[in-house]
C-alpha cells in the first residue's frame, strides 16, 4: 500500500523503501510489544509438534517445488505479473490502467504491487523469482497458521488438516499459478485466528482490521468477505473496548483503497454491466440448478475432504444439540454471496463458473478448515467409568 502511494506522489524510490522499512519496523515492534505482558490462553507447543509441522512443510515443498510453472498459469502473467510489471516502471505505472480488454485494471494491487517493489529492490532480473517466492510463501503460511493454531488444542487434528493440505494437489496448484486467491484466502483467515484471540490483546483487534484491509488490497471478493466478516462481529470489534482500535487498523487500508478506486481503477465490468434485465435473473430456476451442479461438482472433485469435513461437523452440532458456530454460520453466508454475484452476472454463466468457481471456494476452505479443526479439538473422547464392587 506505500509502495502504491510512493508511485501515486512521485516519490523517489530510495525514500520509498526508507519509508516502508521504518514502517514495518514500527509496526512489528508495536505488535510485539503489545503481546510481552500477556500470557497466552493456549497451552505452548512441544518439540515434537514443531517436528511434525517441519516435517509437513518438508513433505509440501517436495510435491510441489519441481512441477512449478516458470511463470505461472494463465491469470498470472496474463494480468497479475504483467500488472507487477507496469508498477515497476515509475515512468508508465498508470498505463496499466487504459488495459481494458480481458486485463481487468480495476483489480486491486496487493500481489502486483508487492512483486513490483522487490523486483525494484531486487533488480529488473528478479521479475521471475519474486513472484514465485511470494506465492510459494503464501502457499506454505496457511497450512503452517492452521496447524500451529490447532495443534494447541490437539495434535492429532492439527496433523490430520496438515496431511490433507500436502495432499491438495488443486491446493498447491493455485499456489504455484502465482494467483491473489491464496493471499486473500490467507488474510482473511488470519482475521479469523486474531479474533478468536481477541480478548488476549488489543493489539489483536488491529489485527483484524489490518487483515481485513489486506484482503480488500488483495481481491475486490475481499471486499465481499470483509463486509461480511464485519457483520457477524460487529458488535464485538465496535465495542467500547476494541472500536477505536479498529478503525485505527482499517483507516490506512480504506484510505488506499479509496484512491485506488476512485482516481485510477476503471469500472468493474461486472458491476459496469448490469441493467434493468439482470433484476429478472434473480428468478431464473435455472441459473440456480446450473450455479448448484457447478458447486457440487467441485465439492466432489477438488474438495471432496471439505465436504465430509463439513458434514461430520454439522453432524456434531446434532449430536451436542447445538447450532453451528457463528463464524462458520459467516462463511455458508460467504459461499451464498458468491453465489448471487453468479445469479447476477452479465458473463456468460457457464463460462464464468468453470473459470471461477474453484477458486472462490478455495478462498474459503482455508477458512473452513481451521474453524473446523478448532471444532473437533474440543470433543473429549473418555469411555464410561466402571462402578467398583466387592
């Protein structure tokens, strides 16, 4: 987001990366410190868990590092790097946005603009590795924050969810095409983990915000999830206690996102296309029973883990007689908002599904994954004690 604004005012780039490195700076010594005088609620792991999750990641690079394409699948350098490109060259930055033919300018610049700033520090050769490094990164951070989240709760769940991940092969393909669903799927889910410790720290409650900003930077679906995200916590981040301090986190990712939007990014062609007719799509059965056997069929095919997951959840929540929890009540309102955006879409339908669909919901089964592992770690298995008799 600075690199962004550093381009937005002309700055030269030494006093860019002299600004962005203080800022990181700051900002990482400020969260520290406001962790030092608390003691966390989970209990701390041991040496054989951080065994088994070097293991896991050991396990992941080697299934995915050599299959990776150079310069990743089609999105990638048909808009995400070519986009990074653009904003490398100070000069013809704001070209990228008279690119309106299937190169969709109005995308927000988290990936692109984080590539473009180390291709810069790193030099015009690094074009190729950054963009892998970054997306190779995010690939291996989700598994990792899911298991060590869990693996205090149980460590036999924790390596259970870790297992399924270096066994995803669609997983570790989206995360070698150098897409931004991973990134977003990965903000949005440390949003999740800062607010189930939100009580620990105030500092967690910037957090929050701070990722829910990040995921908006990442894809305008973050917007989506974000609003949402917001809904069902409402009156927990604004409550006496953590309101100042998340608009405090969200303010600076606003801010940027309104420049963005306003003074560069054209007009989203989904939202630029509707019109009076897409109003009579909303009761069109059929675009329903099509949206509906897409989803299934992705459920059974690339997901098919999340979907037993998900049952096997619900079927606990019969069992204990209990509602689902509210943050997994947040996400099936996720995956239905994604489904009215294909409800009112001006695309062709089925050709916006096979080319999206898959990636929505993996924006989201990161999500899934940790509320349901947290979910299972909480079951107390204990068989029925006997009654001692002489």
């Amino acid at each position: 987001m600075l690199y962004f604004l550093s381009l937005v005012l002309h700055a030269p780039f030494f006093i860019a990366v002299f600004i962005i490195f203080v800022a990181v700076f700051l900002f990482s010594r400020w969260v520290t410190k406001g962790n030092e005088n608390f003691k966390p609620i989970k209990t701390e792991l041991t040496a054989w868990a951080y065994i088994l999750l070097v293991s896991g990641v050991i396990l992941m690079v080697q299934s995915s590092y050599s299959p990776a394409p150079k310069h990743g699948d089609w999105d990638a350098w048909a808009f995400w790097n070519l986009h990074a490109k653009y904003l490398a060259d100070p000069l013809n930055w704001q070209k990228l946005f008279r690119n309106n033919l299937g190169d969709h300018p109005d995308y927000p610049l988290l990936v692109p603009g984080t590539n473009a700033f180390f291709i810069r520090l790193l030099g015009g050769n690094a074009d190729t590795i950054v963009p892998f490094i970054f997306s190779f990164s995010i690939m291996l951070f989700i598994p990792v924050l899911v298991y060590l989240e869990t693996a205090r709760e149980n460590i036999v769940i924790a390596a259970i969810v870790l297992l399924l991940f270096i066994q995803d092969t669609h997983y570790l393909s989206i995360g070698l095409a150098q897409y931004a669903d991973l990134p977003l799927a990965f903000f949005f889910l440390c949003a999740l983990v800062c607010m189930n410790h939100i009580d620990e720290n105030k500092t967690n409650v910037v957090l929050i915000a701070a990722s829910l900003g990040c995921s908006m930077w990442a894809k305008n679906e973050g917007i989506i999830l974000s609003a949402i995200f917001i809904l069902f916590n409402m009156r927990t981040l604004f409550s006496r206690r953590n309101a100042r301090y998340f608009i405090l986190g969200l303010s600076f990712p606003l801010m940027v996102l309104f420049v963005f939007k306003i003074f560069y990014a054209p007009q989203n062609d989904i939202l630029s296309g509707q019109n009076s007719d897409t109003f009579n799509q909303l009761f069109m059965a059929s675009r329903y029973e099509t949206i509906y056997n897409y989803f299934s069929a992705q459920l059974d095919g690339k997901f098919y883990y999340v979907k037993i997951a998900f049952f096997s959840y619900a079927t606990l929540c019969i069992i204990e007689k209990k509602w689902p929890g509210k943050q997994m009540l947040m996400l099936i309102a996720c995956m239905v908002a994604y489904m009215m955006v294909y409800i009112l879409s001006v695309q062709a339908l089925e050709w916006h599904l096979a080319t999206s669909i898959d990636r929505l919901m993996l924006q989201l089964m990161p999500a899934m994954m940790y509320i349901i592992s947290l979910k299972f770690s909480e079951v107390q298995f204990s068989l029925p004690k006997k009654t001692l008799t002489k």
